[in-house]
C-alpha cells in the first residue's frame, strides 16, 4: 500500500520505522527548523494584521473633541477633513462651537477649511481667531484663507490684520488681503506692481482707514447690506 503523500515535506521523508514520523537527511535538520520558524513568524504577522490588530485601525477607547490632533487625525486625510467641516457648516450658526476648534486644528487643511467656511456660521462682525489665523498661522494657504474670510464678513473688528496681511512675504495673502480691503472700502487694488508701489498703496489703505474707518463701518452695518455677502 502506497504511503499518504500528505507528510512529504519539502526536504521530509516519511519514516519507515516507529518514533518521530519525519526524518530528514544528516545536517539539513537546522536549516529545515528555521524556515518552519520563519513561516510560522509570517503566519502570525499576517493573523495579527488580518484580523484588526493593528493599533492604528482600532478605535480609540474615548471619543476625541474635534480640535484636538489624535494620532488617527494627524494620519487621517485633508479631504476627509473637509468634507467634515463643510458638512458640519451647513447647520448654519449653531455649528460655530463645534468649527471653531478646527482653527487651531494641527493638520494646516483642516484650519484652512475652518477658516473658509467661518462666515456661514460666525455671528457679528468679531472674529479675533481669524485675525490669529491671518497674521501668525505658519501655512501662507491658512493665513490666505483667513483673510479671505475676513473680508467676507467686513469684519471691521479685524481691520489691523487685514493691514498686517497687506504686506504678508506671500503673494497669494497679498492679493487676498487686498481683496478683503476692497470689500472694505470700496475700492480695487493692484497687487501686481513694483514693491515701492505697492508700499505706497499699503500706505493709502492704512490712512482710508485711519480717518474714514468710521464711516465704512457705519456704512456696512447698515440695514441695506449683509456683513457676510
């Protein structure tokens, strides 16, 4: 009768006699006890990571509050951020608590995006962790997003960062401070000139707003327009 060929193990002979079932030839027994060593290291890496043991996949034992940067938030994608915060925006001005934290948020899209959709739920024309955004934040992205915002609101509040954003080493704030300073006074403003221009220019906006700032604020919190439009 033929021997089952399930015990024929690479590098294995069935035994003929009784004892251990398995023989090898002389001096092939380390090398054979340390690839079934390695294979069964393998196996067990792959069960680990195949049946959720990888800690990264495993929910935190606490719910985080959704400013602060968790390691599964630092990892998570900026996208996957966005589409939170903008979803959380559209509940309108009762979703300010719960966006605000997103201004301090350690990944730079999240703030971005706080910053962004601010105007929808922010109330008044106060908005002092915009203006933190705008002249401190270290991402030229965020600082460009925040006056963005600023502007949108004419957060007359928030004027001096607006100024301060004027003259930001990054073009893109730049030309969005100077956008925020047009909503403001009415005016257009070229951003693509000679430094010295621009200087002069940054220079006309700081005394606009010096003597007349008054009356654009009481211009635009008048009844005939929306600080937010």
């Amino acid at each position: 009768m033929m021997r089952p060929r399930a015990n024929n193990v690479v590098g294995l002979k069935p035994s003929g006699g009784s004892g251990f079932p398995l023989s090898a030839p002389r001096g092939q027994w380390p090398r054979l006890v340390c690839a079934l060593a390695t294979t069964l290291a393998l196996t067990a890496a792959w069960l680990l990571v195949g049946c959720g043991g990888d800690s990264q996949d495993a929910p935190d034992s606490q719910p985080s509050k959704p400013g602060e940067a968790t390691g599964g938030e630092a990892q998570a994608s900026g996208e996957v951020l966005r589409e939170h915060i903008r979803a959380l925006a559209r509940q309108g001005t009762q979703a300010r608590p719960e966006i605000e934290p997103f201004l301090k948020h350690a990944v730079p899209a999240a703030r971005e995006e706080a910053a962004l959709v601010y105007p929808r739920v922010a109330e008044g024309t106060a908005a002092p962790a915009l203006a933190r955004l705008a002249t401190a934040d270290p991402e030229p992205d965020v600082r460009a997003a925040a006056v963005t915002a600023i502007g949108h609101m004419r957060a007359m509040d928030e004027m001096d960062a607006i100024l301060h954003a004027l003259e930001d080493p990054d073009g893109l704030v730049r030309r969005r401070a100077a956008d925020a300073a047009s909503r403001i006074t009415g005016q257009r403003y070229d951003v693509n000139v000679p430094p010295d221009e621009w200087r002069k220019t940054v220079e006309d906006i700081r005394a606009l707003w010096q003597h007349h700032g008054q009356t654009l604020r009481t211009y635009h919190e008048g009844p005939h327009t929306s600080p937010h439009r």
